[in-house]
C-alpha cells in the first residue's frame, strides 16, 4: 500500500515570477518496511525495507533489494546503491560480511541462528544504501522464465537500471538526494555500466529524473590487459616471488603477463603461480580456510595446522572464515565472453580459503526469508552467497571507455584497493587510473585516520581518485572497517580524504 498526498512548493524564479508546481509525493511502501528479523532484539536504528521490483512483468522477472535508511539524517544524506561481484555473488555479502547494519555472530552449533549486534561502522552511519541482489538468479533475486539466467553485462545494466527507476517511483521522497552507485570485485563492471546507463537516461529525459553525481568501485574487475598482467609485479613487490624468477618471467615474458606467447613465458608463469597457490588469494595476510569436505584440502596436505587458524581485525567477532565467492585462476581475471566459477574451474564443490555459514544459516531461515519479504525457497530458491545458478557474458568489454566517458561528463569516481588483495591486486587499479592520462592534482600522498597512514591516495582532474588501504584484502571494509567508513564518508561528503 503507498500512501499518496500532494505537496506543493513555491519556487522563486525572479522576484516577480512565482511559479506554483505540483508534485505527487508518496511515501515508501508500507508493507516493505522491516521491523523485527530474527537473530536481533534491540530496536532498529534507522527504517529498513526490503522486497521486490518486478521489472518484467511477462517474464516474472523480481529483482530484491534490502533498504537501509542513514542512521544520521536520511532526508539529506545520500543514497548509495550497493552491488557485490561474482559474477553470481549476492549483495548481502556486502550486508553480512562488510558494510551491514549488523555483525553476525554464528549461532552455537553449526547451521543454527545467528545473533545479530549492530555494527558501529556500518555505512548507513552517513548514508542510506539499497543492497541489491543483481541479476534475476542471484541471491533472493528470480525470474518465472529461466531464460533469464543466461544474461551477461550489458542485460545486467539495463535490468539494474529499470530497478532504480522503478525503485526510486516507489520511494519517491528520495528522488533529490544525491545518489551514488557502488560495488566491488566484479562490480566493477555492473558499476560503471549502470552508471553510464543511469546517465544516458538523464540525458534522455527518462522520469523519474535519477539525481547520480558519481560512482565508487572498489578492487574491481576492470580491463584484461591491466588486470591480467597486474599479479606479478604484486607478488614480487610483496615478497611472495623471487627476484630472479621475477627478472626471467619478466624478461621471457616482455612485461605481457596476461597474453603468454612463449613456451618460456608460460612456464615461468606456471612457477609464480606453484609458488603462491597455497594463499589466500583474497588476503595474502590472512590464513587459508579449509573445508573439511573439499578436495582443496587433501591437495595441500604440507600446510601447516596454525595456518588454518582466523586472523583478527578490528571487528568484534572474527572476519569470517569465507572470503568471497566466485574467482579467476592466477592471470586470466576476466575474458569476453562466458565467465566460469570457481567450482567448475576446479571441478569440485567449493571454493578456496572460503566459508559462508553464518550467512547461509541466517539468509536459510524461513522466518528470516519472511520477516524481510524474500520469497521461500521453493519460489527464489535456496540462498547462495555464489550461485551457479547462472551462465554470466562479459560482453561490455574494458571499463576504461565508460570511466573516461563518465569522469568526463562530471561524474565523480573513487576507485579504491584493499593493498593486500591477490583477486584483484592495486597494482592493476593503479595503472589503469594512470592510463586514463588525467593531469594529477592530488598527488600520491598518504591519507590518515587517527594520525596513522591508512594508505595512498592519488587525485586526478575530473574528480577520479586512486585510494588504497593499507593491510586491506578484497573486501575491504570486512578487513578495515573503521579506515572503510572514514574514507567513505570523507569521499561522499566531498571532503578531502
Ligand atoms: C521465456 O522467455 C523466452 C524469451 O522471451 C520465450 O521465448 C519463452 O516462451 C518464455 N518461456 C515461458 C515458459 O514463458
Ligand atoms: C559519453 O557517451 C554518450 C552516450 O554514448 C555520448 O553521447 C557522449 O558524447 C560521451 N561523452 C564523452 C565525453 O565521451
Ligand atoms: C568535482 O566534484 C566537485 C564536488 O562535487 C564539483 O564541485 C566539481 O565541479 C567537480 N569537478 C569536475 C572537474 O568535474
């Protein structure tokens, strides 16, 4: 049910002139709003909703999103939508493991109900964020016709794109705020393609009017070139190779990592990767979870038992044991075309240095599925952090065409790297920023929280921005919460970071 008044308001265009205009407002949907879920007694610290955009309605096809409103002033405070990667991988990822409003702390036995505490630096402390499970397939999200699964970049931006305009109809009283588009991993395609989708419809005229001043991406897939031949220079700047493998693979090699075209080239590749395949590719820092029942295991047998023990970070309950869903071998990040899983590259059921339970525990449960309106099992499926449940194109090619197109017409970029991740190292993101060639007007400097270096930071003209954090792996605000919400906020906030 959405309540709808009228609300008018007097705009002064020159002293004598006075025009009256007329606007519908409607407020946001009465029966998405979220009020208890199981897990969490306390009471909300700002309004959550949650349901479903059907944005075909012949197809059946239901994007869900969760809504978090700011916890410090939501009627000025910015609107940012949130998208995790994969391809495949569900943004309550971001809701549960990273940014949420909550910290999961897992239930006493395997399987059972997590307990929810709120999360001090969740990103709704200074603005509002609308997780979205994206494309129809993942996560909460379906279609009646599974034709629909086999989709690919291009699909995903325009269906994400009828999303925002159908969400923003809906809650229309967030139309004016400035509003952000955000991601990362393999978002780093879904963000700057519905960005620029997004901004082609305000050039359009399309209603309503989408009030987008910018776009943040963090570790994200990019381009093949910059990305494929970004691991070895990392590993070597990271002491993980030696300098005489890295002087022969980089002389075999001609500094092309990503297109081997010698015997010599290739072999020396395959030493870098036999020297770093015991990793956790999303944290070299962090240790490698093994699953009890995966063939990974019985692979890796020489690795140390303390190894497999939790490191810690700031969060008060452990980061979890499951760093991210679906990844690339070494070197061949993202070609065209299809983009495989993990599970299929290595023919077995689960992935590496990974665990999700208190995600798939919480996200299972019936009486959660109800409380925040996602459909039962038998209707959406079973919640998976990374699903199969696709079969994902690249068919948008490089990311560098629709960052200088959008940079250049005003929008502002962040484009950030957790300086600790193998999946998608920094030193890919720094170069292709580089490449774009914009003058430096913010040069390479360290940024600070608390008077200590929480990383690098690099400004371009155009308001594109390079940013680091230092010690962080691919997810960055689930290793440095505290160092995500500062650089966050200072960057939306139009501050310097
Ligand atoms: C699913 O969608 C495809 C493409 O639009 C269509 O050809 C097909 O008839 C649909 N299937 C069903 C069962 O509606
Ligand atoms: C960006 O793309 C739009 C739509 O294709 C095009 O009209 C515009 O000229 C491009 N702008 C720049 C600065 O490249
Ligand atoms: C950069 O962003 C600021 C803040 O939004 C804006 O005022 C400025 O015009 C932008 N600069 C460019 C070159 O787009």
């Amino acid at each position: 049910m959405t309540k709808i008044h009228f609300f008018c308001y007097l705009t002064t265009l020159i002293l004598i002139q006075i025009v009256l205009n007329c606007v519908p407002i409607s407020s946001a949907p009465e029966a998405a709003i979220v009020t208890k879920i199981p897990g969490f007694d306390g009471s909300f610290p700002s309004k959550h909703y949650s349901g479903y955009v059907n944005i075909d309605e012949a197809h059946g096809r239901k994007l869900f999103y969760y809504f978090v409103e700011s916890e410090r002033n939501p009627q000025t405070d910015p609107i940012v939508l949130w998208l995790n990667g994969g391809p495949g991988c569900s943004s309550f990822d971001g809701f549960v493991y990273e940014h949420g409003p909550f910290n999961f702390e897992a239930g006493k036995s395997r399987g059972s109900l997590p307990t929810l505490h709120l999360n001090p630096h969740a990103w709704s402390k200074v603005s509002s964020i609308i997780y979205l499970d994206s494309p129809a397939g993942v996560g909460f999200s379906y279609s009646g016709n599974e034709s629909d699964y086999k989709t690919g970049d291009l699909k995903t931006a325009s269906d994400s794109h009828i999303f925002l305009l159908k969400w923003f109809e809906l809650y229309p009283e967030f139309q004016s705020n400035p509003f952000y588009i955000t991601g990362e991993s393999y978002a780093g395609i879904y963000v700057p393609t519905l960005a620029y989708e997004v901004a082609k419809g305000i050039d359009a005229g399309v209603k309503p009017v989408l009030n987008l001043k910018g776009y943040m991406v963090g570790n994200g897939v990019t381009d093949n070139v910059f990305d494929g031949n970004a691991l070895v220079p990392f590993v070597h700047g990271m002491g993980l190779i030696s300098d005489q493998l890295f002087e022969t693979v980089n002389s075999e090699c001609n500094g092309n990592y990503y297109n081997p075209t010698s015997e010599n080239c290739e072999g020396n590749l395959a030493k870098v990767d036999q020297e770093i395949r015991d990793l956790n590719i999303y944290d070299i820092l962090e240790p490698c979870y093994h699953d009890t029942s995966s063939s990974i295991r019985i692979e890796n047998t020489k690795l140390p038992f303390s190894f497999r023990k939790l490191g810690e970070t700031e969060r008060p309950l452990p980061v979890r044991k499951r760093m991210f869903g679906r990844a690339w071998p070494f070197r061949a990040p993202v070609r065209d075309g299809f983009v495989p899983t993990w599970p299929q590259l290595l023919n077995s059921e689960s992935v590496p240095c990974t665990d999700d339970e208190v995600a798939d525990a919480w996200l299972n449960n019936e009486a959660v599925r109800k409380a925040i309106h996602a459909e039962s099992a038998n209707v959406a499926g079973k919640w998976e952090l990374c699903t199969e449940r696709i079969r994902f194109y690249h068919d948008a090619g490089s990311m560098i065409k629709y960052h200088k197109n959008l940079t250049s017409r005003g929008y502002r970029a962040l484009i950030f790297s957790g300086d600790h991740d193998m999946c998608v190292p920094y030193t890919g993101s720094e170069a292709w920023t580089r490449s774009v060639g914009y003058k430096i007007v913010d040069e390479w400097r360290p940024w600070t929280v608390k008077d200590q270096v929480a990383g690098y930071i690099q400004g371009y003209e155009n308001n594109l921005t390079f940013l680091t954090i230092k010690g962080a792996g691919h997810t960055v605000p689930e290793y440095k919460p505290v160092e995500a919400l500062e650089f966050y906020s200072r960057w939306l906030e139009g501050r310097r970071v």
